[in-house]
C-alpha cells in the first residue's frame, strides 16, 4: 500500500520541481554567469520562506571574533536578533549570528565537493563570541566575552539542482574523504534536487571500521526523481 504524502510534503516537491523547471528554462537564455546568480536567487527565497522572521537570508562573508572570514559564501541565515550585517563592500556577517550556510551549485561536480569540505572546515572554525554573557575571558579582566570555537553550533549544506553523479557515487567520495577533517567541522549534508538527500548516520556496530574513529556513514534518502529507496552506504 502506498503511503499517503502530506500537504507540506506535496507542497515542498511541487515547489522543488518548479525551480528546476525555471532553471532548466533560464539555461537556453542566460550565460553560466547570469545562470548561476539566478539560481542563487531561487534557492535564497525558496528557502528564506520556511524561515522564521527572526531568521534572514543573504550571500557574502562570515567573520569570526578574530577577524579572520569564511569563504564567499552563497547563502548564509543568520539571527536578526543577535546580530546585523556590518557595513561593508559585500555583505559580511558576524559568526555568532550564523545558524547555517548553504553552498548552491547548478550541477554537483567532484571538484565542487571537495572545494565545499574545505569552505566548510573554514567557516566552521571561525571563532564566536559566547553567547552566555556570564562566560567572561579572564585575559581581559572579567570585562569580555569569552571568544570560542563552536562548530557543532553551525550547519552546512551543499546544494544543487542537479548531478551527471549518482547519490551513491557522491556519498562514496564524501565517505572517503570526510574523515580528512576534524569532527564537527565536516559538511553536514549534500541536497541534489533531482536525486536526493545525502547525510552522515551512525554506522551499526557491526560494520564499523577501525580506521574510522567517528564511525560515521552516509545515508541516501531519494529525491522527486529517484525510484530506488532510502539506504545506507556500506561502511569502507
């Protein structure tokens, strides 16, 4: 018996086939540079629409409490509330506002990939100051905050329309490659939205390799157009 979808779920796939539908439409009328800002647009307000209105979205830099700034980033959501964009040539926003990014290709290429897990690393690291007011930096006297590094707080997303790759190829390369980065500071998943979802899983116990100390494998759930079924990749 097939499983009833839900109104949300009919809502978000027709939203979903409606941009690839307008992608697809912008490909024969604009050059790969104008092709690629348009999309960006489509995601940003795509997605800017789940979000609470406390939560905006833009394009530009984050900057960690030492200055130091992330790659150009293609979608950053921040919290209006903790902090405001600083003025600046392109938009830069400070770390401890940053909920999220999202990496937004037309195609997902290897070389995409592998740029995005370093992006990734990078932005992750970027030093925050602690949002607990009462966690003051000694250094200073007891009149700062604390400035830290908190990745776990962050999220990270490769986002593209469509792949020449397989789900299961993609997830293959990130699996052999994630555990080149520090825990914590790994993409956190790859959305392919003629394919499918693509996200890190607790490996079984059995199947663990001992030269994966966090013991983590990709999960592939399929996307509109996909008619294989959720599934596991096998641990290497």
């Amino acid at each position: 018996m097939t499983e009833k979808s839900s109104i949300r779920e009919d809502a978000f796939v027709a939203q979903a086939r409606s941009i690839l539908a307008r992608a697809e439409a912008d490909r024969s009328i604009l050059h790969a540079g104008l092709r690629g800002s348009a999309v960006e647009h489509l995601i940003s307000d795509f997605v800017g629409q789940y979000l609470p209105r406390r939560f905006a979205v833009t394009s530009g830099l984050v900057i960690g409490s030492d200055d130091s700034v992330s790659a150009q980033t293609d979608l950053i959501i921040y919290d209006q509330e903790q902090a405001s964009p600083i003025p600046s040539t392109t938009t830069v926003i400070p770390a401890e506002a940053v909920v999220g990014i999202v990496e937004i290709k037309t195609g997902i290429r290897i070389a995409d990939l592998r740029k995005t897990v370093n992006d990734t690393a990078r932005f992750k690291g970027l030093p925050q100051l602690a949002s607990d007011l009462h966690k003051l930096d000694p250094e200073s006297g007891g009149t700062k905050r604390q400035s830290l590094v908190m990745p776990w707080l962050k999220q990270s997303t490769m986002l593209g329309l469509s792949s020449q790759l397989s789900l299961d190829k993609i997830a293959a390369y990130w699996h052999q490659h994630y555990t080149d980065v520090r825990f914590g500071y790994q993409l956190d998943s790859i959305l392919c939205m003629d394919r499918g979802l693509i996200m890190l899983a607790a490996s079984h116990p059995e199947n663990r390799n001992p030269g994966n100390a966090m013991n983590m494998v990709p999960c592939v759930s399929p996307g509109i157009d996909d008619p294989q079924g959720p599934r596991r990749l096998s641990p290497s």
